[in-house]
C-alpha cells in the first residue's frame, strides 16, 4: 500500500503503471521488463545492485517512506557496494577477501589527487560501518595501516588490516545507480549511496556527450541522501533540477559536470539546471586535488544554471565553482561556509553575464592540505560577473583573501567567437566584508596580464558602495592600482580611495557584531508585477534594526525605521528591475537583499 500522498499525486501525473519493489529483487531486471512511464515504488531496505538501474522515459523512482533529509533519513536505501567482511580470512598481517573481479574505469593523472592520496584514481572504496578508508595506491604489496586499504587487481584480492569482527565491511562494485538515455526521469525519497563511480560519471546521472541536449534531460532529484560515493554525488544534464536533497560525504564533487565542452552548441545553451535548497557537505574524502576540482558543487562548460538556497559547507575544495568557459550563471542566497583548500564561490575563465547575489559567504579557504591562493568571492579571467548584496567574512590565514578580480593569461575561448579571455565587466558593489580579528586577507582587483589585457582597470567598474569591517581601519589589505604598473601593492582604505576604488564606500573596525538578516518575502524573484505592487521584506538583528531603506536600480525610493516594512512600488518602468532591501541594525552594520521584478 503506497503511504506516501506526493506518490498518489506522481501517479495522477503519468498514470497508474505501478510496480512496488522490495530489497531482494532484480531491481534494474524490472525496471528494464515495464514499458515508459512506470512508477517504481521501493518499500524500505538496502537494494544491492549488480549493475545500474537504466530508466525510461517518464519513469518515477520513489521511495514508499517520505523523508526530508538531513532532518529525516530515506530507509529506501540503493547501494552500490557489496558486504565483505564474513569473508575476510586473516593472513597473520592483514585480512584478505579474495575473488574481488569488480574494477570500473580509474584515472591516470597523479596531479588529480592531493600528495599522498593516489587512490583518488582508482574508483572503487571500502567502507568500514559506513566509513570510507584510505585506498593505497601499489604496484605491489604496501604497509597497510589503520583504516586503510590494498586491492591486488590483477590477482582480484582486497587486503586490509583492521578486525572486521562485530562490524559491517563493504566494497563498491557498480559505478552508477541511475543512468543512460532517458528523459524526465524523476527520482524522490532514496538513499544512493557507496558507487564506485569515476568523472564523468556520477552515482546519479552520466556524461551524454554530443547528446547532451536529447538524452538524459529533464531528470528531477529530491528529497534523497546521496553519499559516499566515489566521484560526483550527482552528475548534472541538461534541465536537471536537484532539489532538498542531502548531498554528502563523496569523494569528489557533492555536484558536478557540464554539458559538453568543446561542443560549442552545447555548453553555450541555456543549461535550464536548478540546483536549490541542498544541502552539500562533507565531500571530497578520496582528496582529489582542489585544483583539479573537488569540494561541494562544480560546473564546466554550462550556462544559465540556477544554484539558490543551499547550504554548502565543510568540503575539501570549492563551495561553489563555475569554470571552463562557464557563463550567464545564477548564485543567489546561499550559505557557504567552512570549505577548505578552494575559493568559496568563484567563476573561472567565464564569459556571459553572472549574478552573485544575497549569499552568505564565511570563514572559507583555509588551507587544510593544499597551499592554494583562496577568495571568499573570486572572479578568475573571467568578465561580465555582478557581485552584491552578499556577507563575506575573511577568516584569519595566510592566504586567505575576501574577494577579487584577476586578469591573467588563460588563452582563447574554447568556442566562437573564440575570443582572448578577458577580465571585464564586472561589476563589485554593496557588499558587506568582515574581517575576522587574526585577518589581514586582501580584497580587489590583481593585474597579472598587463601585455594582454592594458585596460584592465578601464574595462571593469571599481568596486564601490561597499561595507568593510576590519580588526585594524589602518590593515592594508586593499589592491587596486588603476595603472599597468602590475605591482598589485596592498594599501590601507584611504590610499585604495586615492586610486579611485571605493569612494562611496565606507570602513571601521566593528568587525564582532555580526549582520543584519533581511529579505524580500513578496513579490518572488522573478515574478511578473504590475505598478502599484507592495514589496514587503523582512529584518531582523540581535541588537534591533534602526531602518530598512528600498532602492529600485539602486536609485534610494524609500526609508522605513520600524516593521512592517512594506514598499508600494508606483512609478515601475515595463522591463527588468533589481528592487533590494538595505537593512541597517543598531549596531552599525548594514546588508541587503535583492530580487529582479519584471513590470509589465
């Protein structure tokens, strides 16, 4: 009996095929045996795949049980991995399982994982009571240690060292839960978890290739736990929408992909991806080498993706990295905290126009086991990006910046007009910047290609109407040279002014007080108006807010000093406009939250 009133609703949608699996069946048999549109209904346990579940177009995988995870864990649970350790004999060193014949595709490239972690290359894992432990990557027996391990491939044997008596000791031996070509495959309610899957495939969804605007399209994935897998928790395609799903604890990327580079069709279309209300942490526990690309969420080669409302935290890598010719991309409201060896949020050799807004940036980019150059906001031979409305907070480090544009010499664009990548157009403005007290991290713009790109300066506009908190209002931690001096010299607030950056803004040293939270709670970003309309927006701080001023196109259109703080917007012009809420507490700190409200 289906519990469970979103499934009743799915079915209204696609009609009443119906299959409900248990635990012990040929799961990817049956999915493959019913025609299009099936809805699979999964009653609770651990589905042990032998090999991935292909779907049809229209299919629905769903959970019997609902779930909200991380608040509430998915008991459908389909794992990838097989249990070893009834089979493991003791050797007098070691604890041996033999006839071990799974291997999937690895890497070759030793710069991919972080020093002395090779076994990033090599996809599978052993899971000790759900923990991922160290693969050792040897030509020939090693020393094998405490939660580590040893797969002899050619003689098809795993080695490890720790008792697995009274414990649960698996191996992943599948590399892909959901694949292949179907379109609007919706999959809700579901732990995924322990697939040996290697970039470009991911535990859910795989690369399509030239196909990627036809095959794999429309995926939906929500309310599911997605963990321990060894590459990308989930690999994006085009029109896939991932939402409210705990995302967690893989060994590379929580999310990651692209829709086909150098296919320049393809990775310039509009990507129609959303990725909204996750929460990713955790990952990269193979330690594959940030640079290379690991953390929370990363994206190649796409465009127009929507990433909004997530929380992204405790990752080895990036929180949130567009690169590879990535552009006209959305970051709007999410939380980013705590990412380590990576640039919080960054763009890298993009082009288009991006918007990184109302987010939530703090405490990122310590280097826990590379020595990378890291930014709160980072925008990396890159141009067209609009950064406001956003909460950084610089923690202390060498290192450890808050935020930048760079110019340096990245080469042509991968596609037409193949044009030289160049830093400009972007555009830094009523941003909040704190500084924690052990802080000296730098924030502006660094020329590192003055022979390419001589009007560096000219081609950007200087940061302005930005709020900074320092430890010390004397701390030289501002670069902007307005030259082709290529100096990139640190200089106090006063001597960044003199350069003509900042003029509006302003500095001081309340760098313990915290911020305001405010946002606009009617009309939604994006909603169609018509003038009058009220926008309505929330404030809240610890020591009180003292006003909430309203701003259409950053033209001041109204001051409020107490709740409710409600906007009749009258004089709206037909088209686009950015309407923001610039809320004020009483302890002297300021933020702001925006929308884009088209009047018709």
């Amino acid at each position: 009996m289906i519990r469970n009133p979103v499934i009743f609703f799915l079915l209204g949608l696609v009609g009443w095929a119906q299959v409900t699996l248990h635990p012990t069946d040929n799961v990817p048999k049956i999915v493959s045996s019913r025609p299009e549109g099936t809805t699979f209904v999964f009653t609770p346990g651990t589905y042990r795949l032998s090999q991935p579940i292909i779907p049809k177009n229209n299919d629905q995988f769903i959970g019997q049980t609902s779930c909200a995870p991380p608040a509430s864990s998915c008991p459908a649970i389909i794992s990838g991995a097989i249990e070893i350790g009834s089979l493991a004999k003791f050797d007098g060193t070691n604890y041996r399982v033999d006839k071990q014949m799974q291997r999937n595709p690895s890497r070759k490239e030793p710069t991919n994982c972080d020093p002395g972690w090779l076994g990033c290359l090599l996809a599978e894992d052993l899971y000790f009571d759900g923990k991922p432990y160290k693969h050792l990557a040897a030509a020939s027996m090693p020393t094998i240690g405490a939660a580590e391990w040893w797969f002899d491939y050619p003689n098809h044997t795993i080695y490890f060292h720790d008792d697995p008596s009274g414990h649960k000791v698996e191996t992943s031996v599948v590399n892909n839960a959901f694949g292949g070509p179907a379109n609007n495959v919706h999959i809700q309610h579901l732990t995924v978890e322990e697939f040996a899957d290697m970039m470009p495939v991911g535990a859910i969804g795989e690369t399509q290739g030239p196909k990627a605007l036809t095959q794999e399209t429309n995926w939906t994935i929500e309310n599911c736990e997605i963990s321990l897998n060894h590459g990308f928790g989930v690999r994006i395609n085009y029109r896939m929408h991932v939402l409210n799903n705990y995302i967690h604890d893989n060994g590379q990327n929580g999310i990651g992909g692209g829709l086909g580079w150098p296919d320049t069709t393809l990775h310039s279309t509009n990507s129609g991806v959303v990725i909204q209300g996750n929460t990713v942490s955790h990952n990269d526990y193979a330690h594959f080498n940030p640079q290379f690309g690991a953390g929370g969420i990363k994206f190649g080669a796409t465009s127009g993706i929507v990433v909004r409302g997530n929380i992204i935290q405790n990752n080895e890598g990036a929180g949130l990295h567009f690169d590879d010719d990535s552009g006209n991309e959305l970051a709007d409201g999410n939380t980013i905290t705590d990412n380590t060896d990576g640039d919080a949020l960054a763009i890298e050799i993009g082009w288009g126009i991006s918007t990184f807004r109302n987010n939530k940036v703090l405490r990122n980019g310590a280097h826990a086991n590379t020595p990378n150059f890291t930014h709160q906001i980072m925008v990396r031979a890159s141009g067209g990006a609009e950064i406001y409305c956003n909460v950084m907070e610089i923690p202390g480090g060498q290192g450890i910046a808050g935020w930048g544009v760079g110019a340096s010499n990245r080469g042509n664009m991968h596609f037409a007009p193949f044009e030289y990548r160049r830093s400009a157009g972007n555009n830094i403005h009523h941003n909040t910047v704190i500084w924690d007290d052990s802080s000296h991290g730098e924030v502006g713009f660094r020329q590192a290609d003055p022979e390419n790109q001589p009007d560096f300066f000219a081609r950007n506009k200087p940061p302005d109407y930005n709020e900074y908190h320092l430890s010390s209002a004397f701390a030289p931690v501002f670069v902007y040279d307005n030259d082709n001096s290529h100096s990139n010299k640190l200089k106090t607030f006063r001597e960044h002014q003199k350069s003509r950056a900042d003029v509006h803004s302003s500095v001081d040293t309340n760098n313990t007080s915290g911020w305001p939270d405010v946002a606009i709670t009617s009309p939604s970003d994006q909603s169609t108006v018509s003038s009058p309309v009220t926008v309505s927006a929330t404030a809240s701080d610890k020591s009180g807010i003292r006003k909430v001023e309203f701003y259409v196109d950053w033209n001041l259109e109204k001051t409020i000093t107490n709740a409710p703080y409600d906007f009749n917007w009258s004089n709206g012009t037909t088209g686009p406009h950015t309407v923001t809420a610039m809320a004020y507490s009483n302890a002297g700190i300021r933020n702001c939250f925006a929308v884009t409200l088209n009047e018709q």
